[in-house]
C-alpha cells in the first residue's frame, strides 16, 4: 500500500518459534536492512511452542518487499508470509481514557455506542473505552473524543489474518494490490526439510 | 543410543561424530572444561592459535579449501569477541564454520561479570545463526543442528556459547537424536518451470556470458560449470570470488568483472544480451551504479537464497535452488550451441583491452611477484590473500588452473585474513603448496601467526608485496582525495626476514625482478615455513579501475 512520499507498507504475518532471542533476531535483523516497524503484535499461536507475529512494515517499495524473504531466512522464523497483496481481514485495539465529568458523559457513551466500543472502567472524572477495528474507525473515534479531553491512549498493532471467505471487506482491511509492481516474494523450493 | 557424560565430554563426542579432526583455538577461564577433557579425545587435534581472529581465520581457510565445516573454539569476553572479525568474513562469504565460545556460569550471566561479554547478542547478525545452551542435555542436539545450519542450504558460520557450569554438568547425548528445525529447509532442484524459463532465455541467447561466483565454489560444481560452457559456447566471467571455478588457460575464461577486474570482463558483461549468474550476489564492486549495470542484457539468476533474488538486480529468470541440482536440471535443456561471432567479439576485446600487460619498468613490481608466482608454481597452488593492492593483482595474475584454489576475503574485505588462512589451508591440504600472498599492512595484523605455523611445522609459504604504505588508501587519497595522503605510509615496517628468523622461519628478501623466480623456486624447495619480503619501491596504483558506484562507461584502463 503506498503512503506517499515514495513509502509503502506492507503487511506480514509470520510463525516463529517461541525461544528466547527471537524477537532480538527479528528486531536486528529489521534494524540493519532498514524496515521500519510501524506495528508489531506478538501472541501465542494454535501450535504449542509457536508464536504468531504481526508486522506492518513501512519503506521504500524496492526494502520492504524483501522482508518476508529476508525473515525466511532466520532459523527460528517457521513460516512467514506477505500478505499485503492478499484478501485479508485485521484489527487493532486500542484503549482511550477520555475525561467525563457528569456534563459530558452522556455524549462520551453516546459517541462509544454509535462506534460499538464497549466501557471497560469508570472512574469519577473518566471513562475508559475499548475498541477493535480498523485503524481508520479507530482514528476516528479518537478524533472525536479528542473535544472532551484525552487522558491517555493506547493502542496495539495490527493482527491480521487470510479471509476464509470469498467477502471483500472495506476498512478492516482490504489492501489494494498495486497490480503494476512485479511481486518479489517466490515460492520457497522443495528440498531437503531442517528436519533429519 | 543415549549416553551419560559431562558437557565438555558432550561437546567432543559430537565435533568426533560430525567427522571433526581439527579444531583451531585458545584456551581461557570459562572454556577450560573444555580444554580439560581433549586428551580423552586424540582424535581431535587442537591447533593453538596466537589470537582468536586467527583461530576464525584458520577455521575458515580450512573449512573454504576442504569443504569440511571449520571449528573455532574461544574462551568468554574478549576471546569471543575477538572471533567477531573471523565470523563476519566467513558470514559474508558463506563460509561453513562452526565456533564454540564458553561463557561464564549460569547465574553470572547477566552480572557484568569477569570476562562476560553477551556474544550470542554481538554476533546475531554476524552468524548464520547462533546458540547459548543453558543444560547440557541440549549440548550434543545444538552442535548437530549447528552443524547441520553451517553447511547446508547457503552455508555459514554457527555459534555456540556454553556457560562454563554448562561444561561441567552431566548431561545425555544420543547422536542418533533426529535433528528438529521446523523453520529451516534446505533448497535442493529449482522449480522445473523456473529452469525452463531459463534455459529458454539461453537457448534464444546471442550474446550470453556466464557470471560463476562463490556459490558454484561452494557447491563444488565445477565439472557442471564447464559441462555447460562448452556445450553451449558460452564465456566464462568469475566473479572475485568465483576465482578458480573454471580453468583460466581454458579458451572460455573471462576473467573477472568490476571495479578492479579486467576491462574485457567487464565489458563482456556490458555487452551480452543474457547473463547466466551462477550463485554470485551481484555484489557492488561488479555492478557498481545499478541503474547502469549492462542495461541491453537479460538476466538469469541461480540461487540457493531466495533473499538474494531481486535484491540488488532485477531479474528476468530466478532460478532458486542448490546450484549443483541446477546445472543437473538446465544442462540437459540446454542446447549446443557455437555464438561464434560472439566469442570472436571477446577475443577481439581481450585483444584490444589487455588488462593484464604489466607496465614496462626495471622495478620490481606487485605484478611482478605474482607473475613469477604464477609462472614457477604453474598455476598450481592454493592461493591465499589479504585484501587492498595485492590481492587484486593476485586475483588479476595469478593463472589459476585448480579447482577453488582461491581463498580471499571477498565480501567482509578483512585485511590479516593472509596469514591465518594459510594456516588453515595447509592443515586441510597437507601434501598441497600453499603460498599466501600478504600486503606489508595485512600481515602486521595477524604475524603472530607465523608462532602457530611454526610450531605445527606447517610448509607454509608467504610473499609479502612490501611497499611500506598502504597501497590502496594511498591509490584512494590520491584519486578520490586531493593527493591528500592521510596515514597511508608505514614509516616503521619491521625488517621482515629478521621478524622471520625470529620465528626460526626462513626469509628471503627480494628487491629486483630477476632474482623473483630464484627466490621462489628456492622457498618451494625448503622444507618448511618462508617468508619472502618482496621490496617494492613504490606504491603503483591499480588498474583497470571502475570507481566506486560507476559502470563500465567510467572504466579507468591504465594511467594517463
């Protein structure tokens, strides 16, 4: 996806082995080749001693499309994917304490139903509102909360995953492939597995 | 079946078990376990070396001349980073090693404690991976698998850091344990549609030119490289470190491309209409401005990296897997071929563009010596480097006739790789000549070898082209920076045949050009370590010449 001024983004999604070190590994590795790391979201995955990885890369076209590749290459990195190109849906989180005294918080809660946020914590003077979504729906929200006063807001990075349906989304996050640009990424060669 | 041992006990058991013989390295506090078991092991010769660079250094003259994986131990702190520089050029230059460093106990690791240094951290991105083993029950398992990572797929050099109370700890080792990578597949035959695409683009080919780098090296394919040369008539180019795949008497030798290659090489590559890159990277010092980098040619790209396709090139042809498997799938579709106007273009290029002419001069000169070095040995024997001056010329007039008979630092560049790595050479080819082509600057970082040479009673032959400076700085300073010559002269260079006899080697001093063959024949013939200071007047600069980030239309053939 291209941002302008020459940057792109791309999104990757990769299976790492749950070891200590890897995360260094993978951060090193993006350090010295030049990625920039716009999120990152670490989790267990459905395999026990796995871990699944969410990055959103962003640089020139030529840097970034080589991150899955060079990713593949660490030993602890299992599978990773670019699916930037491909029909995928994802999410991010995020966490707004916003200020509403007893003036304004009918309008808060008005504003956190209309955006399907759920209220997680009360306080005298504040509210705190959970969200998921895409990240526009997120930005938007806090756009709007922004008049009654921002305490603090924490957001997570991206989790995404392959569509299992056939269904385009909108701003939960269909990429739009650049059709034009030769796609780097190629198939992984049969051979010989690590495993003897 | 599994056994109950020590960590230490664990560690030898395994290296013996990978088909270890040799292991280079020093002794030091957290590695001592390591030392204190070897004499239950006989079988694994210890070559102590002088400074840990040059244990890293052996390791991988040894591991690049024999095929074999190279193994380095050290001890913590300093004796691990001082592998550093060993590790980088072996990671650039794909270099199958394997180094096992102690480390301080378990439950100091973390304190600041004495002689820690987080290895593991420093050498991430110098390793091809790396590994600290906190039981000893994974001992035996990490040396397999470390070595299993060094020498498959793109090989390289693999770390183990073993805490000292690791050493010591009983453990089980079953070597018949199944080695469990998940993340990690080894490339074997390319996509069958790949190789056709590719053998369709060199069967259409006019004006093909094989670019052979270290991959086929390392592959050992040079039966395959010449198999599909001479089937299809097409121009061998070498990269620097594709040095001695192919036979440079052979009418289909190019030389080699780029910023200090020879000028038909590089225009051979500018002018064809397809290159076939056989495991070269396309390194900087070929292509120079990408932008501008033989713009009319189509390109092939055979790999076993995938990350190296489209990385500095855009290709036409990916072809990824083991490049041996490769040339078994592409040679049989590819068809004979004669591009017999074409192969007489590049001998009218070589004609007409003759890098290798030595210019006419009484003084003794780098070319000279490794002319005469050529000419005496025939060719023939394993050839080591530093990096600057000398080794370009070694590169350049050395007519190689063996199979990888070239060992340099290509991609890491390490000045004082000359004098540890035909060290290493001559312990994995004890009944081959090994000479070691040395810049004055290279040498003095890593004689302290000469100790290690002499007490293996290695054969070892060294050629120093001595001209007090650094060559090609001075070269640099005087092109790029004004003449305004900054650090570049060795005001205080020992006398070098007494630094020799000080190690009870022989040394030989040689100031003029008729006495290089004398000098040379005569170091063949002793029966033992010699070093032979070659006096060289001046600094000469070094032709052909593409300046850095320029292409072919720059090219500097000789002075004006």
């Amino acid at each position: 996806m291209a941002l302008g001024n020459g940057t792109f983004q791309r999104t990757i999604s990769a299976l790492v082995q749950d070891k200590p070190g890897v995360l260094a590994r993978i951060s090193g590795l993006f350090r010295r080749r030049g990625f920039n790391i716009a999120s990152l979201a670490v989790g267990r995955s459905e395999r026990p001693g796995m871990s699944r990885m969410t990055f959103v890369v962003e640089g020139p076209d030529e840097v970034v499309r080589h991150v899955a590749a060079q990713l593949d290459r660490l030993i602890d990195v299992v599978e990773v994917h670019d699916i930037t190109e491909q029909n995928i849906v994802w999410r991010e989180l995020a966490l707004i304490k916003v200020s509403a005294p007893a003036a304004t918080r009918s309008e808060v809660l008005e504003l956190a139903n209309v955006y399907r946020s759920n209220v997680i914590d009360i306080g005298i003077e504040s509210l705190t509102l959970e969200i998921s979504g895409g990240r526009q729906k997120i930005d938007t929200l806090i756009e709007l909360l922004k008049k009654f006063g921002l305490l603090e807001v924490i957001r997570t990075g991206r989790v995404a995953t392959l569509r299992g349906t056939l269904i385009e989304g909108e701003d939960d996050g269909l990429f739009q492939a650049d059709a034009s640009a030769p796609t780097y990424i190629l198939p992984v060669p049969t051979g010989e597995t690590g495993s003897v | 079946m599994s056994k109950h041992l020590s960590g230490s006990q664990i560690v030898c058991e395994a290296l013996l078990n990978e088909g270890v013989d040799v292991v280079f390295g020093i002794p030091g506090g957290a590695i001592l376990p390591l030392y204190g078991v070897l004499s239950e092991y006989p079988d694994l010769r210890h070559i102590l070396s002088r400074h840990e660079q040059g244990a890293a250094h052996a390791a991988d003259g040894y591991a690049r001349s024999t095929g074999k994986v190279g193994v380095a131990f050290a001890t913590s702190g300093p004796g691990a980073t001082n592998l550093v520089t060993g590790l980088a050029t072996a990671m650039m230059d794909s270099v199958p090693m394997v180094a096992i460093t102690g480390q301080v106990g378990r439950t100091a690791i973390g304190t600041d404690a004495f002689q820690e240094a987080d290895i593991t951290g420093a050498s991430m991105p110098l390793t091809k991976h790396n590994y600290l083993v906190m039981r000893a029950d994974d001992l035996g398992a990490t040396v397999h698998e470390a070595f299993h990572i060094a020498r498959t797929g793109r090989s390289g050099p693999v770390l183990i850091d073993v805490p000292k109370d690791v050493f010591t700890e009983m453990g089980d080792y079953d070597p018949e344990a199944p080695i469990d990578l998940p993340g990690y597949r080894v490339p074997g035959k390319a996509d069958e549609s790949q190789v056709e695409a590719a053998a369709e683009l060199i069967n259409q080919a006019e004006r093909p030119v094989i670019l052979a780098g270290h991959g086929v090296v390392l592959s050992r394919s040079f039966d395959e490289l010449m198999e599909l040369a001479e089937k299809a008539q097409i121009p061998v180019v070498t990269t620097l470190l594709g040095i001695s795949s192919f036979p440079e008497d052979h009418v289909l030798s190019t030389g080699f491309p780029g910023m200090h290659g020879m000028a038909y090489a590089s225009l051979a590559v500018d002018e064809a209409d397809l290159i076939i890159n056989f495991g070269s990277r396309f390194d900087d010092r070929i292509i120079g401005d990408a932008s501008r980098f033989s713009t009319g040619s189509k390109k092939i790209h055979v790999d076993i990296d995938p990350a190296e396709i489209n990385k500095s090139i855009r290709v036409e042809a990916p072809v990824v897997g083991n490049i041996k498997d490769v040339f078994g799938q592409l040679i049989p579709k590819v068809k004979q071929a004669t591009h017999v106007g074409w192969l007489q273009h590049i001998e009218h290029l070589k004609a007409e563009h003759p890098s290798l002419k030595i210019p006419e001069s009484d003084r003794l000169m780098g070319q000279h010596v490794v002319k005469a070095l050529s000419d005496v040995t025939k060719g023939e024997a394993i050839i080591t480097t530093g990096v600057g001056q000398h080794q370009m010329w070694a590169a350049q007039h050395y007519q190689f006739k063996n199979a990888n008979s070239w060992l340099s630092s290509g991609g890491a560049g390490t000045m004082g790789y000359e004098v540890p790595s035909a060290i290493g050479a001559q312990v994995g080819n004890p009944d081959k000549l090994v000479w070691s082509i040395c810049g004055d600057g290279g040498f003095q970082m890593t004689l302290m070898e000469l100790a290690t040479v002499v007490e293996n009673k290695l054969p070892v032959k060294y050629a120093i082209l001595n001209n007090n400076h650094l060559g090609m700085i001075t070269q640099w300073q005087g092109f790029f920076y004004n003449g305004d010559y900054q650090a570049e002269t060795y005001t205080a260079n020992p006398d070098f045949v007494k630094l020799a006899e000080a190690y009870e080697i022989k040394g030989i001093r040689v100031t003029r050009q008729d006495d290089l063959e004398a000098a040379i024949a005569e170091a063949n013939a002793h029966d033992g370590p010699v070093v032979v200071d070659c006096v060289i007047e001046k600094v000469d600069d070094l032709y052909p010449m593409i300046p850095a980030g320029q292409s072919v239309q720059e090219l500097i053939e000789e002075p004006n």
